[in-house]
C-alpha cells in the first residue's frame, strides 16, 4: 500500500469522465507552460474549469481572519523565472442547486486548507470559491473534489454557469412541486454538450417552485423555469412556465416569457434548442452585447420564440431529454432523524432570536430548515470540517448553499433545534439575522477582483456591525429589507434586486480620488426578482451607513399601513428620493475629511497624482464638474419621466445626457466644440474612443457604444423597458466619463 500514491487512490474513486477531464487540462497547462499553446486559447480553457486572476493590491483584509493576511503575503511569493504562474488566484467551484454532503464538506475544507487561504467564500450563485490558489495546485485540487463528485468545469467562461435552484425546494410550505431533480438533470445535461461551447458569453440558467417569493430569481436569468402544474387530458402534468433573456450585469432585462407551459418532458430538448440559437446568432465580436439578454432585445421575443421552435424541430432526439423522468418517482430526501417537536423545552433568549429569524417550519410536519448565516458569505477550512460533523449527527446528505450566500441544513427534527444552536454557536456559526436586513449580500470588490473600484465586503461588514448592535431596537418594517452591494457596476452583488442596493464607483474632490457608491432604489427580491431598481445618485463610501438610516427612517416614518419598501419609492418618486441622499452627496476637500479618502478597512489615501492645488481665495472647480453636473441632473430627469409612464420622453433626457457628458469630456481638449450632436459624437470618438483614452480595465470602452449605438440607431417607439435599459445605459457611460475624465486631467478651471 506504501508505494500506491494518493493520486492513484482518487482515481479509483473519481468517475471515469471527470478523471480524464482533469487529465486533459493538466496536459494543456504543460503545454501552455512550454510555449506550445497560445494564451488566449489557454485563457479560455482555465476559465472553464473555473480559475480567475485576482488582484492583490488590496491593502487591508475586511474579514477578520488573519489567514488572508499570511495568503496576500504568500500571493507575492514568485515560484522561479521558469514559470508562467507568478500569482495565484481564485478557483470557482459549482455546487448544482447548491447540494453538499457532509463528505463533500470534509473535501472541501481539505483543499481549502491545502491550496487557498483556509477561507471558503459562498457565491450568490450557489458556487463555493477558494482565493489565493496557485494554478499549478489546481489539477490535484481537481482531483481531490472530483473523488467526491464535485466538478469545476464550465464554473467561469463563455459557458452555461452554475444551476441555481430555490434552497428551500422539496421543503417550501407553499410551492408546487419540488424543482431539485429538475435542476439536477439539467445540470448534467448541458455540462460539456457540444451545442453549449460557442457561447459568446456566458449562460446562467435557474429553477424555482414558488411564482410570489424570491426563490431561484428566475426573472433575472438567462433562462428560467418555474413550476407549473396543468391538467391535461384529465390528468395532472407537471411543467414550467420559461423565461429567457434576463439578466443583470451593467445594465439589467427583465426576462420575457418563452413559454407559458413546457411539459417535463421537453424542458431539456428546449433548453439545448435555446442553446443552439444562442450560439448560432449571439454577438461573438462585441463581448459587451454578446449576453443572450441582448440577443432577446435585438429580434423580440416573438421572433426569438419562433426560432427556437424552429430549432427544436432539427434536434435529432436524445434519450437523456427524458431518461431522468424515470428516476423522478424514487428522488426523496432521507432524514436521519425521526420528526419531532420542540413542545415543553425551556428556551433561552439568544435561542429564540436565532430562531425567529434562522429557523423556517418545513412543510413536512416535526422537521424544519435552520440557516447558518455566514457573514459576507464566508466559513474557514475549521468551521467546514466541524459543520460536516454537526450535518452527520442531524441532518445527513440534506446540506445546501443559498443565493444569499448561506448555509441551510434541511430535515432538523424540531426537538434537536436547541441542540443544534449550542453546537453552531459553539462553532462561531450561531448568529440569528438570516434573511434579515442584517444579513447583507456583497461580492469581493476591491478584496480579490479585478475589476472592483470600491470595498463592497468592507462597506457590508460595518452595515452589518451597525445593524448587530441596535437589531433589538429596529422597527418591524424594516427588519426584512433586503441590502445588496456590489464593488463595481456589474451587480455580482444583485444590487439592481435589493431594496437598497449600492455599486461602487468614485468621485475627484481637488487632486484626490474619493470612493463612492451609487444608491439604487426600488429592486423588488420577491417574485424571482420581480423588478429592477435605478441609481439616485452616488455619495462617498463613508456616508453610506448615514445613507441607510437616513432611507430607512424616512420609509418607517412616512409608510401608508402595509406599504411595502418598493411601494413607498414608487409613491414619493425619484425627486423624493434623491433628496433624501442629496445632503450626502457634497464632496468634502481632502484637507478638511481626509478620512473620505479612503475606503473601509483600507486605510490608503486614493490619490490623482501630484497636481497642484490653486492659491486663489476662491474654491477652484474644473469646467468638467460643472458641465457634468448637468449631464446627471438630465439622466435624473430621465429617471423621473420613466417613473410617470413617458418613455418618449425618458429615451430622449437619457440620451441627452450622454451627449453632454460627452461634451463635458470634449471640452476638456476643444473648448469651441459647439452644441451640435454630430459634431459633439465625432469629436468624443477621434479624441477619446479612438484613441482609447475612454477605455479602462473594467469597461475596455463598451460604454461609449452605448451612445454611439442610440447617437445613429434612435428608437422610434421606444417603451418601457427600452427607456429603462437606456437610462441605465446613460448613467454608466456618465460614470465612465468620470473615470477618464480622472485619469487624463483635465485642465480647464473656473472660479466660483
């Protein structure tokens, strides 16, 4: 037995097929490190098997655990001139609606504790993800995940992503049927088929059993399925109501119905059909538009329907569309626990607050869902191992992750629920808040991506403290609210769904960078995302805690009787509203709050460089903060015309204020450029976009196609949902001019 490695002993344990993937991308990293494969083929191969760069000029750690610090160290660490990897990154690993296993958890803290920083960070899609992982450690990794069944493949890249499904599926008091082996067969059906690996983009697909509660978010996917139930022939036919085209990302869609009712039968053949029409027609040149979102808007849905049909004719049949049905009957979860009930037991205070709000009465009578509310969606490799104990002893296999970036263990027997809260608590796992405004959602922002311009994590970790300290004394109405923060415009934090959400931007106050976030006001959570929020404007990071009390008072002050959140925005409008955060919205000089600055948990001063500052009496203000001022103010009007139902109106503000953004960034170089359109469009492409001094590491220019595209194509009959995406369009090429506008400098000044 000594001379048989462990290597040897997973692959008697790895299935066949993930054993051999692993092989291959092995081979591939060998030749990539020879030189022999090009890097953008590469590039994409270790994307799809789920390995992100990270960014690692991240100052100070936002989460407490001191093994982050000992990893940014070891992140330096250059492993020999020979090599391609000189610094590890994120691995991305997909968990399928979220299912683990208390043996799956054990492997899991193992690699986590091997390869990463000892820290498992739960994604908003289900997802588990390990950060500071050095990429040629990946292959064992892989290996190690795959001897208990978990994959990596197509876990990031122009692919169908991770299946999200409802984490209370199979449990819920109050839907239709139980979408779990549905999301499953799915899930194995599309990974690694031919007709899904000429995406433009990626593809994230979701399932839910309830219409009116949030569940899978099914609205806000590419492609979404909620359970139906019709009576066909007299007999009861389980199917799906389909949804196609939405999504968030920088600008949101609402998703539009496919299908009012796909039978169980054909969810799978329609699904790989949707697949073959995407890769057929989706933008493959322009990244920026190649979401299937934007395939839906560009044909309608009606034409988009009919392709599809169309194409579900072609498809030479497959036993696997309906191979899983077989099984349907025999899926079941097994609990390890008689039901019992809590009847009698002695209750102490801290219990009943972590029940109130952690604990959710299955439908099944004596069993009940308990929540460990992990904050900013973190555990250690430690809390893992002890967790897949605690699963063991009282709910077996029946382990999910959640959408907001919890753990439920499903199938408690009500009896064990002081037991187990002991054990949790023990575990640094007991606090209550769960689903509550203190359980706020937030991605890594600037803490590891790439792309994030403010601290998102550290942001929510002190509205989280905030909300901790005085959660006793908040009023009813607001303990639900739902608060969602992403570090840049592209809501991996679902910001666009919250009840207040914030995205990361910043602002110049004098020669100094400030970070700032965008409120957004008006996301619906329930009803699968049943509608999407607008910016009211952008205030510095440090106001934010300010901000939020600010909303929330106003909101329990002023409620009608039952009004919800989204109800009382709609009632006071956008002007309201942005008065509300108007007062935060001043930019301090740097010299009288330098601690604007800098952003939370990162005491680094953001800084423009070594511009002078002017000597006159006066305040000095660049001509571009003057001129861009109005380029807001009209995209806020935007925002105010969609809310009184004229999207004629809204489109034309919108576009308006692109222009003058433009104009603003122009004059900057050519103050005579005039008021003309055409001139204003020309001149912003010859001196900005052509020269691709608009262009960043987050955005690469796709903004400025947002105002080239209306700037030639108007809209002639532009509708709600046009205006909406147009607006939100215009908001970001405004932020984007921002940042160019901070990263050339503009010279021209004005007295006030």
């Amino acid at each position: 037995m000594s001379n048989i490695s462990w290597k040897e002993i997973l692959l008697e344990e790895m299935p066949a097929d993930l054993a051999h993937e692993v092989d291959i991308f092995e081979g591939q990293m060998e030749l990539m490190g020879q030189g022999k494969l090009d890097e953008k083929v590469f590039a994409e191969t270790r994307l799809r098997r789920g390995i992100y760069g990270q960014r690692y000029d991240n100052g100070q750690r936002h989460d407490g655990f001191e093994s982050r610090d000992l990893a940014f160290e070891e992140s330096e660490r250059i492993k020999g001139p020979d090599t391609l990897w000189h610094a590890p990154g994120m691995q991305r690993i997909k968990v399928p609606f979220g299912g683990l296993t208390p043996d799956q958890l054990d492997v899991l803290a193992q690699v986590a504790d091997e390869y990463s920083d000892s820290i498992l960070h739960v994604t908003t899609r289900q997802d588990i993800q390990l950060h500071f992982v050095h990429i040629e450690d990946t292959p064992d990794l892989m290996r190690r995940l795959a001897s208990v069944g978990i994959t990596t493949r197509e876990a990031c890249g122009n692919s169908v992503r991770n299946v999200t499904c409802c984490h209370l599926a199979g449990v819920c008091r109050t839907e239709v049927f139980d979408a779990t082996p549905y999301a499953d067969a799915f899930a194995q059906f599309l990974l690694g088929h031919d007709d899904v690996q000429d995406f433009g983009r990626k593809f994230k697909p979701a399932f839910s059993g309830c219409e009116n509660e949030a569940c899978g978010l099914v609205m806000m996917h590419d492609l979404g399925y909620l359970a139906q139930v019709r009576e066909v022939d007299g007999k009861q036919q389980r199917g799906f109501k389909v949804f196609v085209g939405g999504g968030l990302g920088t600008v949101p869609h609402q998703a539009k119905v496919l299908s009012e009712f796909t039978p169980e039968d054909e969810i799978l053949p329609q699904a790989q059909a949707v697949a073959r029409v995407f890769a057929r027609l989706g933008e493959k040149r322009n990244r920026n538009r190649a979401r299937i979102k934007f395939l839906v808007a560009k044909v309608g849905i009606e034409e988009f329907s009919r392709l599809v049909e169309e194409e579900r004719k072609t498809l030479p049949h497959d036993d696997r569309w309906s191979a899983y049905l077989d099984t349907l009957a025999h899926y079941e979860e097994k609990p390890t626990r008689p039901p019992t009930f809590l009847n009698g037991q002695v209750r102490l205070s801290a219990f009943n607050r972590w029940f109130e709000t952690n604990v959710y009465k299955q439908r099944q009578e004596g069993y009940s869902v308990v929540t460990v509310n992990l904050p900013l969606g973190d555990l250690t490799s430690k809390q893992t191992w002890a967790l897949a104990d605690v699963a063991r002893k009282y709910v077996g296999d029946n382990v999910r992750t959640t959408v907001e970036q919890n753990i439920i263990l499903r199938w408690v027997s009500d009896a064990d629920l002081p037991l187990l809260y002991e054990e949790l608590t023990a575990l640094g796992l007991g606090d209550p808040g769960a689903g509550t405004i203190v359980d706020i959602t937030a991605c890594p922002g600037t803490d590891t991506c790439k792309l994030g311009i403010a601290s998102s994590r550290g942001l929510a970790a002190e509205l989280r403290t905030r909300l901790t300290t005085k959660s006793a004394s908040l009023p009813d109405a607001i303990k639900d609210l739902k608060i969602k923060i992403s570090g840049c415009f592209n809501s991996c934090g679902q910001h666009h769904v919250a009840d207040i959400g914030f995205f990361g931007n910043s602002r110049r106050s004098g020669n100094f960078k400030m970070p700032h976030f965008q409120v957004v006001l008006g996301g619906r959570w329930r009803d699968n995302a049943g509608s999407y929020g607008l910016a009211v404007g952008a205030v510095p990071s440090k106001t934010v805690p300010e901000v939020v009390d600010t909303i929330t008072n106003r909101y329990v002050d002023e409620r009608a009787k039952g009004e919800s959140f989204q109800e009382w925005i709609g009632r006071i409008g956008k002007k309201q509203a942005r008065s509300l955060i108007q007062p935060f919205m001043q930019l301090p000089a740097f010299e009288r709050q330098p601690e604007f600055f800098s952003d939370w948990g990162d005491p680094r001063v953001f800084s423009l460089g070594d511009i002078g500052i002017g000597e006159c009496a006066g305040e000095v203000v660049s001509l571009f903060s003057m001129e861009i001022a109005t380029a807001e103010s009209e995209a806020f009007e935007a925002q105010v015309a969609l809310d009184e139902s004229d999207p004629t109106r809204a489109d034309a503000l919108a576009y308006s204020a692109m222009v003058k953004a433009a104009r603003a960034l122009v004059r900057t170089q050519f103050l005579d450029v005039g008021d003309d359109p055409n001139r204003i469009v020309q001149e912003f492409k010859t001196r900005f976009f052509d020269t691709e001094l608009f262009f960043d590491q987050y955005a690469k220019g796709k903004f400025g196609q947002y105002l080239f595209e209306r700037h030639q194509s108007p809209n002639q009959n532009p509708d709600i949902d046009s205006a909406h995406r147009l607006i939100e369009e215009s908001l970001l090429f405004i932020e984007a001019t921002h940042v160019c506008e901070s990263k050339v400098g503009g010279n021209v000044l004005i007295e006030l």
